[in-house]
C-alpha cells in the first residue's frame, strides 16, 4: 500500500516538472527521463517502465501515449515532429521509436554535426492495441496499424496495415487476421 502511494506521488511529480499533460493513474518508472520542448500527452493508465527516455525535440514536436498504453524499460521515444501511441499499445525492453534519422547528405561533415532529416508531415503513428516485441526500432514516417504485432529484433522503416504480424529487418508483413475464417493466416 504505502509503495502504491510512493509511486503515485512521484509519477505526480515528474508529471508536473515536465510540464506534461496527462490523464489519471499514471505510472512514470525510476529515471525516466524527458526532454520536453514541445509537447507530451499522457492519457490514463499510461505506464512508463524505468529508465525510458522520452524526447519532445523542439517546440513542434509532440509525443502522445493513449489511454492503457505501456512502454518496456530502458526504451527511448524521440520526436521531432509527432509520435502518437494509441490506446492500449504495448512495447517490450529497449524499444526505440523516431519520426527522423540523422542527416548524412555532406560527407565533409561529421553526422553529428548536420542535424536530422525529417519533412514536416513525417509522423510515427502505432494503433490502437497494438505490441513492438523487445528491440524493436520504428523510424522514419511509418504508420503501424491496429491490433499489430512487430516481431522481437525487427526495423519497422515502412507502413504495416492493421491486423498484420510483421517481423524482420526490414520488416515484412509475415501473417494476416483473416475475419472469416477467425485466424491468423500465413502471407
């Protein structure tokens, strides 16, 4: 009981010194860390496991977690535009989401040094009820559908439709949800 109390009061206070918005019931983990010059949403009973770290890049960006949504431990979500997680989305450990990559256009200068590389419409969008395994990495303007799964290990660079398991580098729709027959088929 008094650690259920502990929890929620840190949560309220790493909800307030990030300046974030967010719904009720929270749980933000031991040091998780966000950098928030945008925005960042949290809808209700959105868990963040320790030692994620969350990225509003500049005063653009938005990083909006939906209702029942939990994030693995040790990820890291980095937005420069948006990122919107919907209702229900699960992530394993060391999953790592970006809606840019770094900009490597001039050879005489070091990656580190020429920025990132995203349009202004690049989004990451995962729906609603949908789970990125452990080690999944989803970066670029991609658009996860609902009630998805991304295999362990896999790098989502392209859109996967709803109802789809997707699996690989890069990943690849690898079954289905076929409604009339009520299961998962081979692609």
């Amino acid at each position: 009981m008094l650690g259920k109390i502990i929890k929620s009061i840190i949560t309220a206070f790493k909800v307030k010194a990030n300046h974030l918005n967010s719904g009720g019931a929270n749980y933000i983990g031991l040091g998780v860390k966000f950098v928030n010059r945008g925005k960042i949403e949290l809808g209700n009973s959105v868990i963040i496991r320790p030692s994620t770290r969350v990225y509003a890049g500049n005063s653009l960006s938005l990083v909006s977690f939906g209702d029942s949504t939990e994030i693995g431990e040790h990820s890291t979500i980095s937005s420069n535009n948006r990122i919107l997680f919907g209702n229900n989305v699960l992530t394993g450990p060391h999953v790592f989401v970006a809606d840019h990559n770094h900009e490597y256009l001039d050879p005489s200068i070091p990656v580190s040094k020429q920025g990132v590389r995203c349009k202004p419409s690049d989004e990451v969008v995962i729906g609603d009820g949908s789970w990125l395994g452990t080690n999944v990495v989803v970066v670029g303007n991609v658009h996860i559908g609902k009630h998805c799964v991304i295999g362990a290990n896999s790098v989502a660079t392209k859109d996967i439709p709803d109802y789809s398991v997707a699996a690989g580098i890069p990943a690849k729709v690898i079954k289905r949800y076929d409604f009339e027959k009520e299961e998962w088929m081979r692609v």
